[in-house]
C-alpha cells in the first residue's frame, strides 16, 4: 500500500512546488481535483498528447504516481446550472483519466431537491412524517438512479471507476446507500472510502470496510473527533460552522488526533485482508491546525503504519 494526499489543501502552491513539496515528504502518490488547474489543467491535457507527456513527466521524475482524479460535485443538484457543471467536470475527469491510464475517478453521489424545480437539495435523515420517504423514493426512483446508471456507463466505456465518499447530506453517506446505487446503477461504482464521516454518525469503519469488500475503489486518510460532552446533550446531527469547534459536536482532524494507532492499524489491517492494496491518501480538513503541519503530521504517522512497496509503480500515458 502507497502513500498519498489530496493535492487540493496545497493549492496555493504552483503545480512543480506542489511536487517538490509531495515528494519532500517523502510521498507516494498525488490526488488531483480537477477543479485545481494550478496542478492540472484540464482542457489543455484533454486537447494535447505533447502537453500530457511533459506534465506527466514532471511528476515522474519526482517519483510519484497518481491515485486518482477528483470531480466532488453535485451532478444532480436541482438547480440545473449547477448540476450540468457538475455532470460535465465529471465527465472531463472521466475522459482524462482515461488519456493519462488511470483507472479511477473520486467524487460525490450528490443530493436532488424535492420536487421538479427545486433550489436547493433536501437530504431525509429519518422516516416520518410520512412526506420524508415519499421524497427519498422519489428522489432515488427519478434523479438519482437515472443519473447515475447513465454515468457508471460512460465511465465503464472508458475504463473508468467511480468512487464516492460516503458523505452525509448526500444519497450516498453509509455503506447500504452505496451498495444500494452500485446494485441499482453499474459495478463500476464503488467507494472513496473516508472513516472520517463514518464516525460522527456512529458506524464503525472497520466493519463498513468488510461490508464493501470488492467495491472500495480509493481510501482518504482523514480522522474525525466527537466531542463526547456537546454529543451527549445535543446528539451528533450538528449545523454549526466547522470554525466553531469548541461547540461543535464533532470536528474533523489530522489522522491520530481523533483516533489512536490501534484504529488506525487495524483500518490498514482489514483493508488489505479485504484486498485493497492501493493509496491511503491523506486529506486535510483540520481546522486547528496548518495545511503544512496537518499533512506533515499525518504523513509521519502513518509512514509508521503502512507496509509499502519500496518503489511505486509506473503509469502508462496515453
């Protein structure tokens, strides 16, 4: 197993400063949004074979690999702007992953409104009154499912696979929902598994890994916290700003600031028991620390966890 982070926290810096700073770290592997064209421009490598080949070649040097493109969006937001943006930063994903070798692309299952003409998407978090699950058939039977089956094709006819995080507020935020649309829609669809957003919400990820054996496509390495005093009186469903962190219920940390090594050895663990044996990539949403130290942190703890391959594979460019 390879290490590597999401190169969207360090989107300040220019796309070879990026690298530099990546491989000093002494990383495995990039994860690059596509939406960051400071690290990669997208239209220009979807258009040129000479520009793919020297950007390409820059992170080769460098001795870094790709885990995967990132297109997080919300292709089936109601608002029609917004969800054909979505649909088409997926889509130019799709494609370049496909040009650049890769086989996998990262993003979000997304949320409709609830009705035709909608502003806003309306995430159910329980059954009654009776309107919630009318809405949540209606959403999946009608958005979601058509959605969806239409793009795990194209992505398939490209050799592509589709990871979503399990992210509350969107159809898919637990291991049910994502196996649910990969029954439903395409067996290309699997899972960017993140325990970050499985521990606030109470499941254990260890189990949510064996769940989804088979159909985990790409793994972030980002913890999470419950404030277990703020938890008991108001539950963990918690609106507040994430800046609020001393009122918050739960908050988001650097991996090992929210759970110890023991998690995070038997998270390894099981992943590789459940054959994955890819990128951990490292994702950094700590609010109470630095992007340059959350990252160093994280790296430094889990270089002590990962058994990793000396040297990373190379890729294939087309």
């Amino acid at each position: 197993m390879k290490l590597g982070v999401l190169t969207a926290a360090l989107g300040n810096l220019a796309f070879e400063e990026m690298l530099d700073r990546v491989a000093d770290l002494g990383l495995d592997a990039i994860e690059l949004h596509v939406a960051v064209t400071q690290h990669i421009p997208t239209e220009e490598l979807l258009k040129s074979k000479t520009t793919r080949t020297q950007w390409a070649a820059a992170i080769e040097r460098r001795g870094l690999i790709i885990s995967s493109l990132s297109a997080h969006g919300n292709p089936v937001h109601p608002d029609p702007a917004v969800a054909k943006a979505d649909d088409a930063m997926l889509r130019k994903a799709i494609r370049l992953a496909e040009k650049l070798g890769l086989d996998r692309v990262n993003g979000f299952s997304g949320c409709p409104g609830d009705q035709h003409g909608a502003r806003v998407p309306n995430w159910v978090t329980c059954p009654w009154p009776p309107d919630f699950l009318e809405l949540v058939a209606w959403q999946w039977e009608k958005k979601v499912i058509p959605y969806w089956t239409k793009a795990a094709k194209f992505a398939a006819d490209h050799g592509v696979k589709i990871g979503f995080e399990m992210h509350p507020g969107f159809v898919v935020y637990n291991p049910e929902t994502l196996l649910r649309l990969r029954a439903a829609c395409g067996k290309n669809l699997g899972a960017n598994f993140d325990p970050s957003h499985l521990f606030w919400q109470g499941m254990d990820p260890i189990e949510a890994v064996r769940a989804l054996k088979g159909a985990i496509w790409h793994v972030h390495a980002k913890d999470c916290r419950v404030d277990p005093v703020n938890a008991r009186v108001n539950g963990v469903l918690d609106t507040k700003h994430y800046g609020d962190e001393l009122d918050r219920s739960w908050i988001f940390r650097t991996v090992g600031y929210g759970h110890g090594e023991g998690f995070w050895r038997d998270f390894v663990s099981i992943l590789r028991l459940c054959g994955y044996d890819h990128v951990l990539s490292i994702e950094h949403e700590d609010s109470l620390m630095t992007i340059d130290e959350g990252i160093t942190k994280a790296a430094e703890f889990l270089k002590g966890i990962l058994i990793r391959d000396p040297k990373p594979k190379g890729m294939h460019w087309a």
